[in-house]
C-alpha cells in the first residue's frame, strides 16, 4: 500500500477515545446544522414534483430534472470542492456555498416556468456539495481516532433528520401553503446555519494545495452528464438510437480523458490510484449500495402512493417515516457497535437487512393499503442506516488528514454521484419493465408504448389510459405493479452483491501503530 495512504499528519490518537471535548461541540454543531439542512432541500421535494407538473407542466423527464438536476450538480461538485476548501479555506468556502444557496432556493421558490426552476435546481445542487464538503473537511482537521467517528456518526444522524422528516415536512408544506413553500422554508434554514454555524468554524487548509485542476473538473463534470443523458434518454429513444449511440460513446472518450488528466496531475483531485486498493474500494461500495437499496426507494415510491395507490401528499409523507425515521437513530447505534464488531462486517449485515426489505416492498400489491408498506420500508431504513454513520469516517481514514478535502470529495462524490446514476438507473430499469409489459399486453404503437409507460411510472394513471384507452386503468395498475416488482428484485440482488464486497473486504479503521508513531497500519 503507497505511502500517502499509510501517512498521517500527527501523533497518534488512541481509537477507545470517543471523547468530544466542550469547546470542539460549537464546531460540530455548525456542520451538524447543514448536515439537517441539506438532504431536506433535496427530499422534500419529491414529494412536491405532482404538484409542480400540475402548476409549470413539462414532461416527466423534465420533471424527473428537478431531482436529477440537484444530484447530478452535486455529485459532479463534490471533488472540485473538495479541492477548492483545501486549497482556499475550508471555513470561507462553507459560508460561500450557502451563500450562494440560499439566494438560489429563493430563485427556485419563485421560478415561473419549469425550466428555470430545473437550472435553478442545478446550481443549488453545485452550492449545496460546495458548503457541505468544506464543512465536512473543516470537520475533520477537530477530531481524531474514534472521538472522529462518533462526530462523523452525529453528522450521519443530522443528515438522517433531514431525510426523515424531509417528506412530512414537504407534504405538509404543499397542503398548506403550496409547493414553492418547502424552498423558502429552506432558504430560511440556510440562513440560520450561516449566521450561526459559520462564525464557529475555525479556517483551516491544506498548505501544499497549489493549483486548481480545472481540467480534471470538466472533464469529470462532462463524464457524469453524459452517463447520466444515455440512461434517462435510453428507454425514450431506444438504446440503439443515434442520440443514445453518441452519449454513450462520448461518456467513454470522457471518461478516459478524465483518467489521463488526473494521472499527469501533480496533485491530482482525485487520486486514481486509490482504486487498485480492495479496501479503498470496499469503503466505495457502500454509499453506492445505499443508493440502490435506500435512496431510489426513497425517489421512486412517492408516485407510487401518490399516482397509484391514491394518496395525498401529506399522507405519502407520513408513510414515508419507517424509511426514513431509522436513519435519523440508528447511524449513532451503529458506531457505538464498532466497538465490537468490525465496520465492514457490520455495514454487510445492514445491507442484507435493507435487501430483505426490498424483496417484501416487491410483493406489495397495489391497493394492499399503507399497514402492508410498513415492515418492507422499516427493514429498508435499517439496513441503509447501519453502515449510514460508518462510511464518512472510513472514507477519511485511508488517506493522511491534510488531504481530508480530497478524501471526503472522493467518498461523497462516489455517494452522490451514484445516487445520481441510481436514480437514473432505477428509472431506466423501471420504464423499461413497464415498456415489455405494454407490449406483452396489446398492440400498441412504439410511441403509445413510450407515452404510456412514462404515465405509469410517473404515478399518472390518467394520462396512461388516454395514450393506451384499449388496456383500461386495472390492467395499468397491474403492469404497473409487475414493473414495480422486477425493479425492486434488481435493487435487492444490487444490495445483496455490495453486502458480500463489504464482508469480504472488510473495509476497516486504520490504527495507530504500537510506538504511538504517525504511521497507520490496518486491523
């Protein structure tokens, strides 16, 4: 293993000391903040995306950008923030970042035509990853050992608050005052966190950062649109189109202009080398896993109660709690577990649990009513929330504290990148099940087809019959629930596969040699 990984930048901090001194509390309270803030400027409006196609219009894959947008931003962010806050100040870029999100959930809040609300929704993405690294770095240079873990745990609760009580919040929030309220309420948070969290932080910076790469930025940037465009463009123009031919084949000559950037880079954003390591990789499979078995659920299932099963908003965000709620209690149990079980196979054991929740939601049949959602979506929000609180500190742990900026850009740009691509990909994976069950079903034109699926995956049942009147809203329904169910058997047998990566890796925290020396060696 190469020395920059084995490296640390002080003395040795013994791992059975989860102390936090009082003073450092003020510093985790900060980032604690935006950590509650930020999932729920990206989870509440799932809930709201009926109410904004019946207000702005658009087609669902416009509307499907109000999400994409932000994640796609955000996981396209992530490293070149990272870098920026080691190279600039990682206190300064917090307060720049919201900032500039603030003033861009305003802009959202009053977006006159979809359009500008999906831009708009792009650049808070890039502000959001841009406060929510340089925070998570200035976090970092505070703690050492397990004192570490137990912040980066307590963080993983705040981020479990938000994404819990995201789509309450959100439904409540339209059956009130309207959708537009859910991004006012948080442009209002933003601002409290940056009077109160940003004058707390200490500036911090890694003094051999030099350069900015820029390149490496666009070319990563480029890389994920295409990948992105080719998936959610795969199932509306057919895989063999020209235009999905293309994105294809320039997502490939980007991604290895990427790779050779980075690799002629002194001080590359991203290290590539870091991937030959099993371990490294390991730690990498679990944000990507808890993508597939948490966050797409998370994305794909309000249409689902809303468009299908007849729910109102508010009442789709209540239901949503046995997903959500366990992330926001268990990251914290999960760390104090550590003591005791290793957090490779401890996150593995959380993974399957999700798996298993994912195969019962598959069996779930339309119209069973909310009781039959709850233990599916409980052992879901589970299985995600053990390894939840885990995997910040085990990403930051493999590279020497300096670099804690590039090591938290990798780790969250593997999450949310890969929440970007997951939700794409489940949406690809989902229109393309309904698209054989329409065609199984009767004749109907390619375009019908198309139309057809795009309605019932959007959870409008509606404007599926009109494009399909012959088939009629019960066979729809049916279709719908058959797709629905072959799209949760593939998540669950993605979860299942990262579940075995991470016991068999075993991707665990560095400990300090027996001479208390700086070197790290693996337990």
């Amino acid at each position: 293993m190469s020395q920059d990984i084995l490296r640390t930048a002080g003395p040795a901090v013994p791992l059975d000391d989860a102390r936090i001194a009082p003073e450092k509390w003020l510093v985790l309270g900060a980032v604690f903040l935006a950590a509650v803030m930020m999932p729920l400027g990206f989870v509440a409006p799932v809930v709201a995306l009926p109410a904004i196609g019946a207000e702005l219009g658009g087609s669902a894959v416009a509307l499907n950008w109000v999400v994409n947008g932000a994640f796609l931003a955000f996981g396209s962010a992530v490293m070149a923030a990272g870098a920026l806050a080691d190279m600039f100040g990682r206190k300064r870029l917090f307060g720049i970042g919201l900032v500039a999100y603030t003033i861009l959930s305003l802009i959202v809040a009053f977006s006159p035509t979809l359009l500008v609300l999906d831009i708009a929704r792009t650049l808070q993405g890039a502000a959001g990853a841009l406060a929510m690294i340089a925070g998570f770095a200035a976090l970092a240079q505070e703690f050492e050992g397990r004192a570490r873990t137990r912040a980066f745990s307590i963080l993983g609760t705040g981020f479990g608050i938000g994404i819990a009580f995201g789509p309450i919040i959100g439904g409540a929030l339209i059956g009130s005052l309207g959708w537009r309220a859910i991004f006012v309420a948080v442009a209002i948070l933003s601002l409290g966190v940056l009077a109160v969290g940003v004058p707390r932080l200490r500036e911090s910076r890694d003094p051999d950062a030099k350069r900015f790469d820029i390149w490496g930025v666009v070319a990563f940037t480029v890389t994920l649109t295409l990948l992105t465009l080719a998936i959610m463009q795969g199932p509306q123009s057919g895989w063999s189109s020209p235009l999905v031919l293309a994105l294809i084949g320039g997502f490939v000559v980007m991604l290895g202009a990427f790779l050779a950037i980075e690799r002629a880079q002194e001080r590359p954003m991203l290290d590539v080398t870091l991937f030959t390591y099993p371990r490294f990789l390991a730690v990498q499979s679990l944000p990507v896993a808890v993508a597939y078995s948490f966050i797409v659920v998370l994305f794909v299932l309000p249409a689902r109660l809303v468009g299908i099963e007849g729910m109102s908003a508010a009442e789709a965000g209540l239901l949503m709690l046995p997903l959500s709620a366990p992330i926001a209690i268990i990251p914290f149990l999960g760390a104090l577990l550590t003591k005791w079980v290793p957090a490779g196979p401890l996150s593995g054991l959380g993974l399957i649990i999700g798996a298993v929740g994912l195969g019962l939601l598959a069996f779930v049949a339309p119209g069973a009513g909310p009781v039959a959602f709850v233990l599916p979506l409980l052992l879901i929000g589970v299985g995600a929330a053990i390894p939840w609180g885990l995997m910040d500190d085990l990403a930051v742990s493999v590279v020497p504290k300096e670099r804690a900026g590039m090591a938290v850009g990798i780790f969250a740009t593997a999450r949310v990148a890969g929440e970007s691509i997951a939700i794409a990909v489940t949406g690809a994976v989902l229109l393309g099940f309904a698209q054989a069950g329409l065609v199984r079903a009767g004749k109907l034109a390619p375009d019908a087809v198309i139309a057809t699926a795009n309605g019932m995956v959007g959870g409008k049942l509606g404007e599926a019959a009109l494009a399909a009147p012959s088939l009629g809203t019960g066979l729809l329904t049916q279709l719908y629930a058959d797709a629905f169910s072959a799209a949760m058997l593939v998540l669950a047998a993605i979860t299942l596969v990262a579940a075995l990566i991470a016991i068999v890796f075993r991707p665990l925290h560095p400990r300090p040699s027996p001479r208390g020396g700086g070197r790290r060696r693996w337990r």
